[in-house]
DNA sequence: ATCCTAGGTTCGTTCACTGAACCAAGATGT
DNA sequence: ACATCTTGGTTCAGTGAACGAACCTAGGAT
C-alpha cells in the first residue's frame, strides 16, 4: 500500500499481503482476473476504474507476480493480463471474504460457484461437499445467482452472466 | 471505501466487503481486535496509524456492527473495542490473506496458529489436522514464530509474544 | 497546583484518486 | 489518400484522504 508510509513496521504476514493487494481496486482487478477477464478495456468498462489507476495497478500486480503480461496477437500488437498462480492462490481470500459480505450485507446471492464435474455448489472453503475434496479453480464453475442484474449495459458483465469456468477467458459480444 | 464513489455499481458481494473492510488499515484494526487488543492506545502502538484516522476506522467498524464499544470502567470512564461475531467472521478471509503473505512474499513464518485442545497447527482453512473440524476462534491459539522480533520496544508486540488464545483480551505489561 | 493517562479533535501538508482530455500505433472504411 | 475506429495507454488540474504534530478534555495521582 502506498500511501506514503507503508506497513513496514508490522511483523505480520497480512500486512504484508496488504502492502501488494490492499489498495484501493487492486483486489477487484484481481477478482475479475479470475473470473475470466483479461483485457484492459474490460476491466476499465466492468469496473469503472479510473484509466490511470488500472494502468498502474495492472503494472503492479505484473511486477508482483500476480498478473502476467502476455501478446495475444503481433498486429496491431495487443497485450492481455493472465492470472498467474500466485494470483489464483489469492482465490481462498476472495472467497471467503465475498461470503463474508453476503452473508452480512448483501440480501440475495448474486454468484453460485459449483463443482463442475459434478454440480455441487461449493462450501465456505471452497470444497466439494459431494466429493469431499477442494475443488481447483479451473474446475470451478461460476453461474449468475437470483440477484444479479438480467440485463447489464457493459458488455462485459453481460459476458459474466453466462455460466462459465473460471480463469476461462471472457467472450465479449460486440452488440 | 469512501474515496469519492465507492464500488456500489459492482454487483458483488466482494465488493460490498470492500467498501466496509478495503479502507488502508481497517483490516489490521480487525486483526489486532482479533488478536486481543481492545484499546485505543494499544492500536495506536501496535499499527503506528495516525490518531485521527484510527478514531475514523474504530467509528466505522463499530457502525458496521464489526466492534462493540463497551465501558471497561466507570472512573475515569473508559471504554474498549471488542470485537463481535460479524467481526469474527473475518476470521478465515484474514487467515487466508495472511496464509498468501507468507506464501508469497515472506521468508520466515511470523505467528503459527493452532487448535489450544491439542496444540495441532492449524491446516489452510482453520481446519485442524488431527481432530478433523474447523477449530472455532476462541479455541486457537497464537504462538510467535522464529521470524518475530524477539524484543520489540512497545508493549502490545511484547504482550503477543506470549502465547495466547484468540480473542483473550491481551495484557500488557507498564515497564 | 501540577502532572499524568486515556481517548480523542484540529489543522496544515502531502499524496493518491478522479475524470476528462489527449496521444499513438495499427486496422479499417471510402 | 484520408479520416475514423480500436486498443491501450499518458497527462493534468482538482479533490479528498492520509499523515503527523499539536492541542484538548476529563478524571486521577503527586
């Protein structure tokens, strides 16, 4: 975290962790990384960023190993951001820290993850009540809860409302 | 999140989270609580926050129903911020976080946290190895590592370098 | 009468976030 | 040939939050 003093002072591993994923939207470019996003102009249109700020929080999570930069096509030359592994091991705090949120200040479900192979919705660690296992976030399915808008205005959150693995890449559909 | 806009055009859950817990230091204002400290000037000490935006975060987190300011003593009046259920179930994201911290971005491990009935270290989800259940916060219990400073200069490090189980009001001790 | 403690508030400075504008390289349309 | 569009940014003025030092208050203690 940056804001002109950091956590330096705290013998403490979160701290730690908060000086790289705890300022303002990092966590939620993170989040969105795992869902599936992956383009600057996705994440600027479903989230709302300021330009500058994504730009400098992509560099960020690139440098820290969470995002990786990566051409996906030589002309014109683009680039999208690819969640490493050290960004998905951040999926156990996302979790439970959206559960958290709707379990307290949320009225309705807005997301379901479920097991893919078998349909199971996910308990609050992530496992597989049916099989008794952690479900790995590439076999995680995400499917739009009751609360979720049916008719979003951005292209990518309309790509969201689709039931789709995680990590898998969003398909925008130009209108 | 209280910069301008907040994140309420996110339909998320995580979001939600973010705009009570996401503010710089609110979530280690909540870990402390979680760890035993209850009084102003004990956070002061242990997080090195300045004055004014630690009466902000202790208002906003008691608002929010996540402490409970209570009076510990009628003369001179005194009161101390316990933290309540809703704040206990920030439990497993914090653990999480600190579990990526470590993984990630630290040498050696800082605090180990294990279930007090059998002194088993806990597993990544809270869980405990031997006994095979999710322990319940006010049956672990924190003991330093070999990463923390074994002679730290303010009360409340030295006060959690013993051994002490969760929640436990911590005691710290005038020179 | 003075000092100390706990728990704040006030205030000037600094710094990050915001939003709008601008920029650039390559593709595409006409 | 020229303008326009798409993608992925940078720049910049304005604003609001964080910082840290100083100050304040109520009640004990010396």
């Amino acid at each position: 975290m940056a804001l002109g003093k950091d956590y330096a002072t705290q013998e403490c591993s979160i701290a730690r962790a908060l000086e790289i994923v705890g300022e303002r939207w990092t966590l939620l470019v993170v989040r969105d990384a795992l869902y599936g996003v992956r383009r600057y102009n996705d994440f600027l249109v479903h989230l709302g960023i300021p330009r500058a700020v994504l730009a400098a929080r992509l560099q960020l999570l690139t440098t820290e190993g969470i995002l990786e930069k990566r051409r996906y096509q030589e002309s014109p030359p683009r680039d999208e951001y690819v969640v490493t592994d050290r960004g998905i091991a951040l999926w156990p705090t996302l979790r439970s820290l959206g559960l958290w949120g709707r379990e307290h200040f949320s009225e309705t479900q807005l997301r379901a993850f479920r097991h893919a192979a078998c349909g199971t919705e996910l308990g609050p660690y992530g496992e597989c009540p049916a099989c008794g296992t952690v479900v790995p976030l590439p076999d995680v399915e995400m499917v739009p809860g009751p609360g979720l808008d049916p008719d979003p205005t951005n292209p990518v959150s309309r790509a969201l409302l689709k039931p789709k693995r995680m990590l898998e890449p969003i398909e925008t559909v130009p209108v």
